[in-house]
C-alpha cells in the first residue's frame, strides 16, 4: 500500500491526486512507532518523487495556471504554479512533512534527503511564500526542521546563501503580524530557526553567523521573543540557549543583552527548566 501511494507522486499534473495521496503518508506515518512505515516510504524512494514537486514549488504565486474541477493542472507558460491560494500551501507543507516523517530513520534517510537540491528546492520554496499572508507557518516550521536536521550537510548551502541573516530579517518582519490563531505554528517555526543558527555557530568559527544575527539587529529580536512566546517551551529555551552563546562570543554582546534585560529572563529560563 505504501509503495502505492509513493508512486501516485509520479503524476505530476495531479494535484488533487498527490495532495491525498501525500495525507494518507502523513496519517499512516504518524506514530514514531510506526517505523516499518516510514522505512517503506525510505524504500519507496519517496524522497525521490517528493523533490520534483518541491522544484515546481519555485514557481508558487507566479505561474499562469488553472486548477480544473478534474483536478489537473493547466500549465499556460512554463514557470509552474501549485494551485489556487491556500490549496498550493498544503500541498507544498505536506511535501516538506513527508521529508520530516524520515528524519526517524537518520542515517539512510539522512544521505538520500538532505543533499544539496533539496536544500535548494526548500530554500526556493521559502523564499517564494515568505512575503505572503498568514498561512504558511507550518509549512515554515516543517521546512526549517529539514534544514537543522540536516545538518552537518546544510552547513556549506546556509553560509553560501546567508540563510542566517535572511531567516533573522524574515522573523523580524513577520513577528507582529502573528494572527493569534496560528501563534502555536510561528513559535515552532522559531523553535527550528534558532536550532539553524545554534549550528551555524560551530562552522567556520561562527564569526559569520555572529556577524548575522548581532548586523540585523538579532540581539533585540531574539529577547523580544524570549520575552512574548508562551506556548512553546522549546522555542523559549532554544533562543535562550542561542543568547547564551553569542554571549559568550564577547563582553559587547554580553552587554547589550543584559541592557535588554535578557540575562534575567534567561536565567528564568533555565531555573524553569530544572524545576
């Protein structure tokens, strides 16, 4: 049955097709425990069907096409569009889940589904939504999970691509347009952000990463959502661990944060944590 609904992906001009079929992955896929059905999906090759979709994924919001009763795209220039507005999101997150529903397998799945195009074809996809309404921040918290997961090999493409400084911007845009609705989404889309940057600091020293987030006025971004976020401990926690260690990359850094106060709150953090 797995091996089914993989190859159903093969039909590329069938939205409605791939959307269902990508649903029925994710629900059967759903419990860590099911792991016989995640290694089917490895087996599948789902990665592979996966990435075409996500390179058509470029083209969100600015191909000419219509998304007929049949549920069949037609394609009037070359530049390819998912679907109607809200319909092309859930296809596209539910193609980044897919990638997420692996990350249980690690290593096998880590060698196949975290080279470069996939990092590209996400990217891309980011990208091309990121100045878009409301209704992407589970696509954004499931895309950014591939991105951290894969690392070491994300290293190389987020250095090259400045993902660090672009991610802080996007998050400094978009942090008081938060419909509260979806508050829950954006603080696990900060919550696999900040994982990112944790990372970049290792590479290359990490005097870029620094550079980044101190340059695009990351210090004050990452105490102010330390201070609002409620309902994700996890995001709270990952920014505070990301503070304390741009701290300790100088005294100037130190200084800054505790002026913002943010030394307390993540001090608050962390006895909270231990209790």
């Amino acid at each position: 049955m797995t091996k089914a609904l993989v190859q159903l992906l093969t039909l590329r001009d069938e939205v409605v097709v791939a959307e269902r079929s990508l649903a029925i992955l994710l629900n059967l896929s759903l419990d860590p425990a099911a792991a016989c059905i995640r290694q089917d999906m490895l087996a599948a090759n789902v990665h592979e069907h996966v990435l075409p979709w996500l390179q058509r994924g470029r083209g969100l919001l600015r191909g000419k096409t219509r998304l007929e009763e049949d549920g069949r795209l037609r394609v009037d220039r070359p530049v390819v569009h998912l679907g109607d507005v809200g319909n092309d999101v859930v296809l596209v997150t539910r193609l980044v889940s897919v990638l997420c529903r692996l990350h249980s397998l690690d290593g096998a799945a880590r060698d196949v589904a975290s080279t470069p195009p996939f990092l590209r074809a996400l990217w891309d996809v980011f990208e091309s939504t990121a100045d878009r309404p409301h209704d992407c921040w589970h696509l954004y918290d499931q895309l950014f999970c591939h991105l951290a997961w894969s690392f070491p090999t994300a290293a190389q493409f987020m250095d090259e691509h400045a993902c660090v400084r672009r991610m802080m911007r996007f998050m400094q845009d978009k942090r008081t347009h938060v419909p509260k609705a979806q508050t829950a989404a954006f603080e696990r889309m900060v919550t696999n952000c900040t994982k990112c940057c944790i990372a970049m600091l290792a590479v290359g020293g990490g005097d870029v990463a620094v550079a980044a987030i101190v340059e695009s006025n990351g210090l004050e971004l990452l105490v102010d959502l330390m201070s609002h976020m409620k309902d994700e401990k996890v995001a709270r926690k990952n920014v505070a661990i990301l503070l304390a260690k741009l701290c300790q990359r100088s005294d100037d850094i130190k200084g800054r944060v505790r002026a913002l106060r943010g030394i307390e709150m993540m001090l608050s953090i962390c006895r909270d944590l231990k209790g």
